[in-house]
C-alpha cells in the first residue's frame, strides 16, 4: 500500500485510462439526486473523476466543480475532456479546510486501504463546509481483496461504513441505500452508497 491507496491500484487506472475514457456515459442519477441537494453554483470537489463524465455534468449544470483523480494518466484524460486543467489528488493529500460545498466520490474510496478509510474520511470532513454533503459508494463485502482485475477493495459491511464515518467526524443525517451495479470488468457488483451531511 502506498499511503491512503493501493500502488498495483492506481497503476492498473493509468493503463487503462484511454479505455474508461473510451466508455459509453450514462447520465448518473444518483448525481443529480445528489446536486438537488445543494444551492445553484455550489463549490463540489470531485475524488476519483476518472475520465471526467461526472465533473461536465455538474459543470454544464452551473456548479463549481473541482475535479481531481489519483492518476496522473486519468486526470490528463480528464481535462481533455473537460478543457481545464484536472489536478492529481491522492486521497491521503486531501488539504483543504471548510472549503467545499459538496463532495463527490463516486466509486473510488472503495480503493482506500480498510485501516486508512477513516483517516481519510475525517480529511474529507474537515474539508467541507458546515452543512456541507458528501457523497460516496462502495463495494460491500465481508472481508478486504482483490478484484480479478488485481484491483484492491475495502468491501465493507454497512456497519463497518458506519463506524468509519463516526470515528471521522460528526454527520447528520447520514444514509446508506444498497443497490447494484456493472463495473469495468463487466460483473455486477452489490454496492453501498452514503449521503452523509456534515454537522454544522
């Protein structure tokens, strides 16, 4: 592991980052669920934009949107696509202090090693502003792994999550709904997503 993600990880988005930039886009329902949750020209930093679909819809909405991703490869992919320049951000970097209105982690801190996900949970918190929401999705499981992609998981339990985010810092409300979804691999996968609001 290197630090708050996994080095075999974030080599295997940098080789095929050219190939999620290829995918077909779909417009992300959770997304815009999740944007009605926040004023007109709210200030969202993005984690893990990949190839940068999600950050052009909250842009093309009128949102602030800063779009960041742990490979350098990704974030190059992703400001060809968005005209603007995406940072390289590892989750363990996050810096920032009552800066964002939103936060926008669509299935990559599912990537964070098991015993750092609080650690970077709480620099995710600190982050926001007070009343500020934060969104992310996991894959669920009994115990951390790899993909057959040799991709690494946290696969945490719904309570587990829970705990995590406790130790991070203080959320009301918080929700986890369960669903499923297709991953790069073509193989639907059980997912968690939170909504989770920063307490003011």
């Amino acid at each position: 592991m290197s630090g708050a993600m996994d080095e075999q990880t974030l080599q295997f988005y940098g080789g095929h980052a050219q190939a999620y930039a290829e995918r077909e886009v779909t417009k992300h329902t959770r997304l815009i669920r999740f944007l009605a949750l926040l004023a007109p020209g709210a200030t969202v930093l993005e984690l893990g934009c990949g190839a940068g679909a999600d950050s052009a819809e909250m842009l093309a909405r009128g949102f602030d949107a800063h779009p960041t991703d742990g490979s350098p490869e990704m974030a190059s992919e992703a400001s060809r696509r968005l005209g603007r320049p995406v940072e390289t951000l590892l989750f363990h970097d996050i810096d920032k202090v009552d800066a964002y209105d939103g936060v926008w982690a669509n299935a990559c801190l599912l990537h964070v090693p098991r015993l750092e996900l609080a650690r970077v949970l709480a620099l995710i918190w600190r982050a926001l502003k007070p009343g500020g929401y934060f969104y992310a999705s996991f894959k669920t499981g009994a115990a951390e792994g790899r993909d057959s992609l040799s991709r690494y998981y946290n696969y945490p339990t719904p309570n587990s999550l829970q705990a995590a985010y406790a130790e991070a810092g203080s959320w009301n409300p918080l929700s986890i709904e369960t669903g499923e979804v297709r991953g790069f691999d073509g193989k639907s996968a059980q997912m968690l997503f939170v909504v989770a609001r920063k307490n003011f």
